[in-house]
C-alpha cells in the first residue's frame, strides 16, 4: 500500500469510530480539570480558622488556631503571643512525618515531630508564614503545603 492509500484507510477508520464511539463532549475540561487538581495536594491545603470557644480554652486573647488538611494528612496549630511580641507555634499533626518546617520569606525553621505528633516553634516573628511538612520515607515520601498565613 502506498502512502495515499493507508492515508485514505485511516481516514474511513477515524469516520467508523467517530460515527461508532465518539469522544465524550465534556472529556476536554475533565482532563484539564484532573490534571490541574492532580498536584494540588502538594501545594494547597484546606485552610480552616477554628473560633469561638475552642479558640479560648485557655483564656489567651491573642490566640489563634488554624488547621489545614489534604484529605490524608492533617495539621492542627495553635499560636500564642509570647512575653517578647513574638510567637509560639504550638502544632499536632496526625501522620508519621520525617520533617516540619516553618518558613518566613527567606528565614526557615525545622523540626521533627515527637511520636504523639507534637511539635514547637518558639519566638517565630510575626509575619506571613507558611509551614511544610514530608510524610514518609522514600518513594512513599508526600508534602503537604499549607498556604501562606498571617501570624
């Protein structure tokens, strides 16, 4: 068969299978959609502001407390304002994690868990703030990336 030939074959073919299984009309904006989602957990976070009594429990007027979540991995801070103006970032997160770090603009600050999930950052600045933590070892390694937040 000459080029022209198997050009005019496959163009009756792409016709059959047009006609017999066209392409779903809405499959271009899921594709755009799943590939768009697909890193998200890498870089977002579900950011929710826990008020009202919880935000209290111990009597500290400038306390805040702040929980982000991928669906997997959840984190929980509580911050308080030390004697200094500056911040104590009190944290719990809920998966076996290798490494937390808290980062303001160029300054960063690491930590590692305790078996419970507990972490501390003492004397933080205030500023906007974002803190990172890598679940796992290995292949099996994930970041969860919470958006920037103000302290």
């Amino acid at each position: 068969m000459s080029d022209h030939e198997d050009a005019e074959v496959f163009a009756r073919l792409r016709t059959l299978w047009r006609e017999v299984d066209p392409v779903p009309a809405d499959l271009i904006d899921r594709m755009v959609a799943a590939v768009a989602a697909d890193g998200l957990t890498r870089e977002y976070a579900l950011l929710t502001l826990v008020e009202g009594e919880l935000g209290a429990v111990r009597g500290d007027a400038d306390a805040l407390t702040l929980q982000f979540s991928d669906g997997t991995t959840s984190i929980l801070l509580h911050v308080t304002t030390t004697a200094t103006g500056r911040r104590r970032v009190d944290g719990w997160v809920d998966t076996a994690t290798a490494e937390i770090v808290l980062t303001q603009g160029e300054r960063s600050a690491s930590t590692s868990p305790a078996e419970t999930g507990r972490f501390v950052f003492d004397e933080v600045p205030p500023g906007l703030t974002r803190v990172r933590l890598t679940t796992g070892e290995g292949d099996a390694a994930r970041t969860l990336a919470t958006p920037q937040f103000e302290l």
